[in-house]
C-alpha cells in the first residue's frame, strides 16, 4: 500500500514539476507553430527510426545544433509510436562512430514505452528495417525514453 502511495506522490511531484517548467515556456507564436508543422514528419519519422532525420529549414529551427546533447523543447506535443512528448534530442555524432534520436517521457514508465515501440524486454532493444535500432529505457528520474540510435554498435 506504501507503495503505491508513494508511486502516486512521486507522479503528482514529476507532473507539477513538469507542468511548472512548461508554463515558464513562453507562448509559441503562429510562424513557429506554422514551422513546427511542417517539421514533425520528418521529426516523428527519425524518433520512430523510420529513416534519417531531413534537416529542412523548418527542422532546423528546432534542431539548431544536432550534436548537443540538450533537450529540445517542442513548442507542442509530437507524438511518438502514439505516446506525446514535448522533449526530444538529436545527436548525428556521438564521437563513437554513432548517433541518434531520443524521446522523452516524463511520468511513463519504461515497460509502457516499450509496449508502445514495441520492444520486449530484457534488454528494451529491437533492430529496424535500414540499420537502426530502438532502445527503450529508463534514466532513474521518473521518465522514460525511447531512441533510436545508428552507427555504433551495428554489426
């Protein structure tokens, strides 16, 4: 029963937290709803490992540096293998010859992420179709993540 309690105290902390930093994001104004429009297909279809992010003028006004390593936060929800986020990261480089694309979930748990990319535990992994992989996983925070990742580590 503690337990529980403390799953839904731990909940209710990480969704007031999470509410707390979205509110400190300013209002999206229309162009950069307008130029997030037309980069989440091509967002959607790199997170879901699909095919390699397209970094046209509109992706590029989210990704500015697609080596950092920072959270990009959406000006609204994209939605991932139907799960919405609005914190997502893009590495083309990660300086061992890999690199790749991650959402975030704050409040979901590892096993809900993979049942949603459709991965099976034990090791949260799953090789897609032009030499990706998706990795599902769980930082320890109270989040989840789901990344799809090229180049190291293929074999």
């Amino acid at each position: 029963m503690h337990h529980a309690l403390t799953r839904s105290l731990l909940a209710a902390a990480l969704t007031t937290l999470f509410a707390s930093a979205q509110a400190q994001t300013p209002a999206a104004s229309a162009q950069t709803l307008a130029d997030f429009a037309k980069a989440a297909p091509h967002l959607v279809a790199a997170l879901e490992c699909k095919k390699k992010l397209v970094y046209t003028d509109a992706v590029k006004v989210f990704v500015k540096d697609p080596n950092s390593f920072d959270d990009i936060v959406l000006p609204a929800p994209l939605t991932v293998f139907g799960i919405k986020t609005t914190l997502i990261s893009v590495t083309e480089d990660d300086q061992n010859g890999g690199g790749g694309y991650n959402a975030k979930f704050v409040g979901m748990s590892q096993k809900d992420a993979a049942r949603a990319a459709k991965v099976k535990g034990p090791n949260y992994k799953r090789n897609v179709k032009g030499g990706g992989m998706i990795e599902v996983g769980a930082p320890g925070d109270g989040s989840a993540y789901i990344a799809c990742i090229y180049g190291a580590g293929e074999g």
